[in-house]
C-alpha cells in the first residue's frame, strides 16, 4: 500500500495536469500537501481518507517530588 497518490490520482483529484496548477487547487480545496525536490505537489493518503497519521507522543520529563 502507497503512503502517497501516484501521478495519475493526483490528475483525477485536482483535474490539473501542470504541477503549478495542481499546487492552487490543492490549496483551494484545503488538502494536505508537500512539494518534493522536483517541484511537483506529493499528497499523504491521510489528507483525503479521513484518516489522522498518528503522530508520535514526546516523552515529557517530569520531576519527582
């Protein structure tokens, strides 16, 4: 299972085909959405399934008493 849309779900989800347009209507719709180093916008699975990521807790210090 893909953790990010391919090429082609990206095109149906956005109906825009150029990375630059993809980019405003990703933006317009509100998903989620990273640019990789080639310019080109990547979309979690998470952002459109309904799905959170789970994030990971930090462990808090606290001191004893």
């Amino acid at each position: 299972m893909n953790t990010f849309l391919d090429a082609n779900d990206l095109v149906l989800l956005t109906g825009r085909k150029t990375k630059s347009k993809q980019v405003a209507t990703l933006r317009k719709m509100g998903i989620q959405f990273f640019i990789n180093a080639c310019g080109k916008p990547v979309v979690p699975l998470s952002a459109i399934d309904g799905r959170r990521e789970e994030k990971k807790l930090k462990h808090q210090w606290n001191p004893t008493e």
